[in-house]
C-alpha cells in the first residue's frame, strides 16, 4: 500500500467514525459538527484519490472551522444528560488523537514530498486536520467544563469561544 492509498483509507475510516458520532448525538447539535466533519473527510479521501489516479482536483476554500465555532459559541457549556456518557467524552478524546496522528502522518509525507503538487497538497491536509484538531479539542473542552466545573456566574471568569 502507497502512501496515498493510506491517507484515503485513513480518511475515510475517519468519515465513518464521525457518521457514527453524529448518529449517537442525533438530536442534538453535536450532530451537525459529526456531520461536518464527516463530510471534511470524505472531500479529503476524494482529493488523495484524484491525486492517486492522476486527475486534477481542487483544494478549496473549506467553511468547516468557522461553522463549528459559530455552533460551539451557541452551545456555551455542554451538557448533554440523555447521551453524555464517560464513554462518549473517552471517544471525543480518541478523536482528538486521531487527528493527531493525521496530523503527523501528513507532516511526514510532506517532508517527504518530492514535487510541488504533493507538497501543496499535503500542506492543505495538514491545514485541514489541524482545524478538525482544534474543533474536537474545543468539544472536550466544553463538555469537560460543564462535567468538573461549578461556578457563581456573577463572578466567575469566562473564555470566550
């Protein structure tokens, strides 16, 4: 298996775990950021393969990362009685690593990267995951906040999301 094979593969094991995300939080708007970034990992599978049997493809301009923060800022501290589990919050955080390792994975192919195609390419992956990195992380965050933080809103200190 190539390189690019792996990255698809990778890619779209990431659009089935999210899908699978976005079922358990149906209901709830968690399921639009699942949904989102399932739809990330699925563009990013499409542009490796053109790129793998030799087609053009287009990065593009991708509104993922301003769209979940718009959500996030609505939601304010997370809690999710009916579907928040420890479970849930432990898959969020395996996520999170798997973003990671995107993340590192594709920093290795572009040091690796021989032409300026696969380098721009790779760049724009990395650009990519790193954003899905910073949306989950966010999550953890929020979801954390309302599980191990109690607090007068008069006069607690508030970050802005």
């Amino acid at each position: 298996m190539n390189i690019l094979e792996f990255a698809i593969n990778m890619e779209l094991e990431g659009e089935k775990y999210y899908i699978e995300q976005a079922e358990i939080n149906k209901e709830n708007s968690l399921e639009t950021v699942f949904l989102l970034l399932a739809k990330d990992e699925s563009r990013h599978a499409k542009v490796l393969q053109k790129k793998a049997d030799g087609l053009s493809y287009d990065l593009g301009q991708d509104e993922m990362h301003t769209k979940a923060v718009s959500i996030f800022h609505e939601l304010g501290a997370i809690n999710i009685e009916t579907k928040q589990t420890p479970d849930q919050l432990d898959a969020y955080r395996l996520a999170l690593k798997n973003e990671k390792e995107s993340i590192i994975l594709y920093q290795k192919f572009l040091s690796e990267a021989a032409d300026d195609e696969s380098k721009k390419l790779f760049a724009y992956l990395i650009e990519q995951e790193e954003n899905h990195y910073a949306i989950i992380n966010q999550l953890i965050v929020l979801i954390s906040h309302s599980q191990e933080w109690v607090e007068a809103a008069e006069f607690g200190l508030r970050e802005d999301y």
